[in-house]
C-alpha cells in the first residue's frame, strides 16, 4: 500500500510540472475508479467518457489546490467527478421544482429480491429512471448524502429531493418486482 501512494504522490509531483507521462500515468491508474463513479451519473459509457474527460480536465487544471492533509487523492478526485456528473446532468436535463412534498411514504424493496439481483442489473435499472430522479437517487443510495445536501447541490428544495427519492423507490420496485415475476 505505501509504494502505492509513493507511486500516486510521484505522479502528483509530476502534474504540477506539467509531465504529460504523469498525468497519463494518474489518468491510467485512477480510470477505472472515476469512471465507476461517472457511470453512476450517466445514461451509458459514451455519456461517462464525457463526464470522465471533463474530470481529468479539472483535475489536471486544478491539481494545485490538492491538499494531502485536508484527505486522499481518491477522496478529492470522487469529489470532482461526482461535480461534474451533476453538471453534465443540469446541463442536459431541468430540475423540476414544482413538487413539493413534506412528508413522502417511502415504499420498500424486498431485500432478497436484491439480494438475488447482479449489481450491473440494478445499475441498469437504476439508469433508466428520469435524470433529476436518477440523481436524487445515486447522491442518497450511492454517495450517502441527505436531503438538505442534495438539495444544495441540485439547487432544489428538501421536498422535491425526498419527492424524486419516493419516486425513484417506487419506480425501481415496480420493475424489481416486473422482472421478479417475468
């Protein structure tokens, strides 16, 4: 593990001076980690590729402001992809924020059901639900955010984020149970 993050810490030295072998060495060895995270916030590979490129873009602009004692390079790179795949989801799609509902009954999914289900199943599913949806739902069920914080990012209110989230449940039950029941 130690030669791993020498081995990180040395191609971070080599981006701030510009060494394209660096950051094609950072790209190579972070892509698989960035671009499990874009696939959360995109529709397909080609829409990931796009949000992963845009990342890579950042953080090659901005691997200045890395601060190692403020936590890992994986922590802050998550960080900028997940940023950009909300951009690339605001960018395409609106947010609806004309739903607004206090108190949302939060259907349940049958754990053995998932249980039985592959994980590229369920992402796929989760895939097809409506873009501001989608994203409620990765950012709470996938990145461990709240309400008040999905909101912030989104620039919708609590609400409408618990609203997208009973929806998104809803949706993914409904077709849970569909392929449960052929």
């Amino acid at each position: 593990m130690q030669a791993v993050e020498q081995d990180i810490n040395q191609l971070i030295e080599g981006c701030l001076a510009n060494d394209r072998k660096a950051q094609h060495g950072l790209y190579h060895q972070f892509f698989g980690f960035a671009m499990k995270i874009a696939l959360r916030y995109s529709r397909d590979e080609h829409d990931a590729a796009d949000i992963l490129s845009q990342a890579f873009i950042k953080v090659f602009k901005s691997i200045r402001t890395f601060d190692p004692s403020k936590g890992s390079f994986h922590a802050w790179l998550k960080r900028i992809v997940v940023n950009e795949g909300l951009d690339h989801i605001k960018g395409r799609y609106r947010f609806s924020e004309n739903v607004e509902l206090e108190t949302v009954a939060e259907p349940t999914i049958n754990n053995s059901v998932l249980e039985e289900m592959g994980a590229e199943e369920i992402m796929e599913i989760i895939k097809k639900l409506p873009p501001a949806t989608h994203a409620v739902f990765v950012l709470y069920a996938v990145e461990g955010y709240n309400h008040r914080e999905i909101a912030h990012q989104l620039g919708i209110s609590e609400g409408t984020s618990k609203w997208h989230l009973s929806e998104a449940r809803k949706t993914l039950q409904k077709q849970i149970q569909y392929l449960r029941t052929g």
